[in-house]
C-alpha cells in the first residue's frame, strides 16, 4: 500500500479518488480525536466530514513538514474548536435571565464531599465518569489531555497542531490532570452535573 506522501501527490495531481484511501486510512483517528473533543457525538461525523473537505481543499498548502496524519488532526481540532465556540455561544444565558429561586444556580454546584471515586466503581460506571469529567474540562485542557493521554502524540507534534509552545501543553496538560482529579473526587448529585471550570 502507498504511503501518505505518495497519495498526497497524486491528489495534487488531479487524482482526486486517490484522496479515498487518505479517508479511509485515517478517519477512525479522525473520529476519536473529534468525539474526545466535542460533548456533542452527534457532531462527529458532520465535524469529520468538514476536516476531510478543509484537507481536501488545502492539500496544496500542505508541505509535508510533518506527516499527514498530524497536519489532518491539526484541521480536525480546528474544526472542533470552532464547533465547541459556537455550542458555547448558543449555551449562554445572561444571569439576569436566570430566575431567582428557580434552583438553577444551586443545582450546578451541589455535590456530596465524602465521595472517594474509586468507591465501588464498576468499569462502566468509572468510564461514563471520566467521559463526564473529560467532557467538562475547559476545551484547551481537553485538547493537550486527548491529544497527548488519548492520542498518545508527542508534545512536539501537539505543539505543531495547536501552534502553542511545548512549555505551555506541558503545564496544560499538568492542569488538566489536577482538572480530572479533581471532577472525579466530585460525585454530581442525581442529575445535576457541575461544570468544571
């Protein structure tokens, strides 16, 4: 099978099938990098489906610099930021909006403290937690998190997707962590859920 190098030439070429096999050969990535950095699985493949077209339209601005797999990623987590930028615009509700009494700020800030997160946790459990608590990070702590735990990239190769120093995800990525811990020592109370700032 061709490398990615030889099929990029051949889309620039005009061998637009050819760009198939770069879809088929790294869409699961795609997909994971996409479900790890949205809170909306619906969205995956509409999200997947735009970093597939933005790499298909801008092949010819792609250098080979680094891999394609990396500069793909870097399209896919552009893609995700400006979908979780929109969802977070949409969510906003003024809090002179919020009627007074109504619970609603209450409700996202109970928790019960003597909760120990590992206390009885059946795998099923422990996983809709941790996708609870990776769900809720900020999205920049989200991103270094599944691009380096997840993904399992170097920071190098992070740092050349998110265009930040390799000092900056470290330190990210240490808060990110703290970020984790810190939701799964935090039981939410039936279904209210605090978010995790």
């Amino acid at each position: 099978m061709r490398d990615d190098a030889e099929i990029v030439d051949a889309v620039r070429r005009g061998d637009v099938e050819a760009f198939r096999f770069l879809v088929e050969r790294h869409q699961d990535r795609v997909h994971g990098v996409l479900r790890q950095l949205t809170n909306d699985p619906d969205q995956v493949e509409e999200l997947a489906q735009e970093a597939f077209v933005r790499a298909f339209r801008g092949i010819g601005s792609f250098r080979g610099e680094s891999q394609f797999g990396t500069w793909l990623i870097q399209i896919a987590v552009y893609a995700a930021r400006d979908f979780n930028k929109r969802e977070r615009r949409a969510r906003l509700v003024p809090l002179h909006e919020i009627e007074e009494g109504s619970g609603a700020i209450a409700a996202l800030t109970e928790t019960r403290s003597s909760f120990d997160p590992l206390e009885s946790l059946n795998e099923r459990e422990l996983t809709e937690r941790l996708e609870w608590a990776l769900g809720n990070l900020p999205p920049a702590y989200r991103e270094v998190f599944v691009l380096r735990v997840v993904e399992d990239m170097s920071y190098d190769e992070i740092a050349e997707v998110t265009g930040d120093t390799v000092g900056s995800l470290k330190v990210r990525l240490h808060r990110a962590r703290g970020l984790l811990k810190e939701a799964l020592e935090e039981r939410p109370q039936g279904n209210h859920i605090a978010r995790v700032r």
